[in-house]
C-alpha cells in the first residue's frame, strides 16, 4: 500500500490548557443541546456513518481508526448541511418575507441555500471567481440567485456584506467579526452534533482527532461537542492546507494571525488566510499541534478512499476529507512525532470525512489521476 505521505509542518502549541468551563462558556450548553435537538428533528435526518479504517489501522499498527463519513449528510455532501441551514432555521425565527445573504467557497452556501429552500425563504449567494461553475449551479438547483464577483472569498464577502445592507438582507455567515459572533456561533453548535453521533457510535474513548480547518468552525464546533459529549478528552490536531495555514501561524504566534494565500490549494474549502474570532476562542489553548499538507496526497488519497484501501467499504471522500488521513499517516512515518503525540497500538484515532464528491468534477478527475499513483 503507497503509505509515503509526509507533512510540510508540524508544530506543538505550548500554551495548550484544554478547560471545558471555557469552551462552555463560549458555545454553552444550551446551545449545543439547542442544535441537537432541532436537527435531529428534521425529515431525513440519519446520524452519518463511523465507519472503520480497519485495514489502515492494521496496517500502520494502530488500535481503532474511526472515520466520520459527512459525504452523507442530508444529501448535501459535506458536514456544513449542519451549520448554514440551522443558522437559518434560527435566524429566521418563522419569518416567511426574510431573504438570506451569504459569502461561500461551496458547501456552506449550498447548506444556506437549502436551509432557506427548506423555510420557503428567498437565498442570494456570493461566489469568488475559484468556485466551480458546478458549485454554483448546485446552488441555484436549491433555488438560490448565485453572485459572482472578481477576486477571492474575502472580496466575494466584502461584496456580501455591503449590498445585504443595502437591501436589508440577513447575512448567514459562517465567520465571526467584530459585533458579528451569533450566526457563526449557531453553525459552530450546528457542526457540534457530529460529535454527540459519535458517542452513540462507539464505546471506545477516541485518543486522537485530526480536524481540518479553514476559517476554524468545523474544528471548534468539534471541540465544543468533545468538552461537552466526551468523557476523555482526546488530543487535538488541526490540519491544514500549506499554503493556508492561517490556525498553525496563529498558535504558533499565541495571537492572530492572517497569512495571504500565494497559491489556492485544491482543498478549497479549507483555503483560508483568516481564522475566525469566535473559533480562536476555543482552538487558541484547547488544539494539541497543528499539522499542514500539502496539495500532492489529495487524489492518490480519494482514489485510496474509493478503492477499499483503508477500510472493507468503498468511501467516496472529496478533497477536503483527505489531509486528515495524510496527517495521520505522515505523523505515523515520523517516530519522533509519532512518540510525541503517543500513538502507538493502542490509539484509537479520529478523523473526520468532511465532504463528498460535493463537486463531482473536480472529484472525478482527482480519483482518476490518484488511481495512477496507487
Ligand atoms: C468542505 C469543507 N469546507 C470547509 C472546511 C473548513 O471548515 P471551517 O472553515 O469551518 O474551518 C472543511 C473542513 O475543514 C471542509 O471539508
């Protein structure tokens, strides 16, 4: 089996002091139960499978790897179904004349989208020129009006932010700023439910979790869920692009740091320069280290995925599903690391499979040029 993969970085975080208060006081616990309890009552809703990488686990010695398997969720394809489309729900408070307003890479504009579609409310969504044509007709098959504007996600969110004011549009953003923190803050709760599944899921106490991160909500919403559902607290890894390291900079800075993207990584939704304000609460002390990877596992992985590599069931995982696994494995190469983070026969780690083949194409086309590096 190609197990070669290798990280570009990793770093410890040395002011790592993991409190539950804390990140309770952030996302509280009425408000993670709040979230459990609405989406779980939706039409359709299926907690998404945890399914066992028992032949990577073999293969790299390793107790249990249990892969969280969003691709599932609700038919969107990725876990941001959670985050968008509750945050609507919430927002919206059974108004019927709201429209709702969004800046998005792909997936969390398509859970706005469908969480507007889902209330019969009115959905307009602003795409950078990097989303795919495919994305964006996603979008508009849930009934959205998608804007595309020039330039990257910051300037499609700049772009949002300025005619949703002039409109009087409610904008569904999954990133926090200044006097902005409640909407990010119910797609953090949102993602949390992710992890209250898991502990229905399996009786083993998880060891490690690799989370991936762009702006940082998919990771501290994980976060919150584990100071709140679990018992042991396991370490945390955040994983990301190279090139969009925005959390590694951070912790490693012990302040904020935004970094300019030279070069957009494949992993698209995880292509970001800013961590977001409320998830910094949480990740700042509570994230173990931070690993990056760079663009060259990302299809030899999905093609893995979907070739029963790592478990007895084929598993279509997109782009970003992929760096958690490379993360594990690279750690696994590199004894030092791998004798730091105490992985060893007993581990019993976590990684989370954010996404699906949300965009077909680009997934089609990784899974045929990683078939040929397998
Ligand atoms: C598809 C997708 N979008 C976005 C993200 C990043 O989430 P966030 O921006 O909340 O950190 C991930 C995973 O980290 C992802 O898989």
């Amino acid at each position: 089996m190609f197990l070669n993969q290798k990280f570009s970085k990793f770093i410890t975080n040395f002011n790592y002091n993991f409190e539950r208060k804390k990140i309770l006081k952030v996302l509280s616990n009425e408000f993670l139960e709040k979230s459990f309890n609405t989406i779980s009552n939706w039409k359709n809703y299926n907690p998404t499978p945890l399914t066992n990488l028992n032949k990577l686990s073999k293969n790299l010695n390793l107790k249990n790897i249990f892969y969280k398997d969003e691709s599932k969720r609700f038919g969107l394809k990725s876990f941001k179904a959670l985050g968008g489309a509750y945050a609507v729900e919430i927002i919206s408070n059974n108004k019927k004349d709201m429209i709702v307003s969004t800046a998005t890479a792909g997936n969390h504009g398509k859970s706005v989208a469908w969480g507007a579609k889902r209330l019969g409310l009115k959905c307009k969504i602003f795409i950078s020129e990097f989303v795919s044509e495919n994305r964006a007709n996603e979008m508009k098959n849930l009934g959205a009006e998608v804007i595309r504007i020039e330039g990257n996600y910051e300037k499609s969110l700049e772009e949002c932010k300025k005619i949703s004011k002039n409109n009087n549009w409610e904008i569904i953003q999954d990133v926090a700023w200044p006097g902005y923190e409640l909407v990010p803050k119910l797609t953090m709760a949102g993602y949390s439910i992710m992890v209250k599944e898991i502990t229905k899921q399996t009786d083993k106490y998880i060891t490690h979790v690799f989370l991936q991160a762009g702006v940082g909500g998919m990771a501290a919403g994980f976060i919150a869920g584990i100071a709140k559902y679990f018992e042991y607290i396991p370490k945390i890894i955040i994983v990301e692009p190279e090139n969009a390291n925005c959390v590694m900079k951070s912790i490693e800075n012990g302040s904020l740091k935004n970094i300019k993207i030279e070069k957009q990584s494949i992993m698209g939704g995880m292509s970001c320069g800013e961590v977001s304000l409320v998830p910094w609460q949480i990740l700042k002390d509570s994230v173990s280290s931070c690993v990056s990877v760079s663009d060259e596992f990302v299809s030899q992985t999905i093609a893995m995925l979907a070739g029963k590599y790592f478990s007895e069931e084929k598993i279509i995982g997109g782009e970003c599903s992929t760096p958690g696994i490379t993360s594990l494995i690279s750690c696994c190469n590199n004894e030092d690391i791998k004798n730091q983070l105490e992985i060893n026969q007993s581990s019993n780690i976590l990684l989370i499979g954010c996404e699906g083949d949300a965009d077909k194409d680009l997934y089609q086309k990784l899974l045929d040029s990683g078939k040929k590096l397998i």
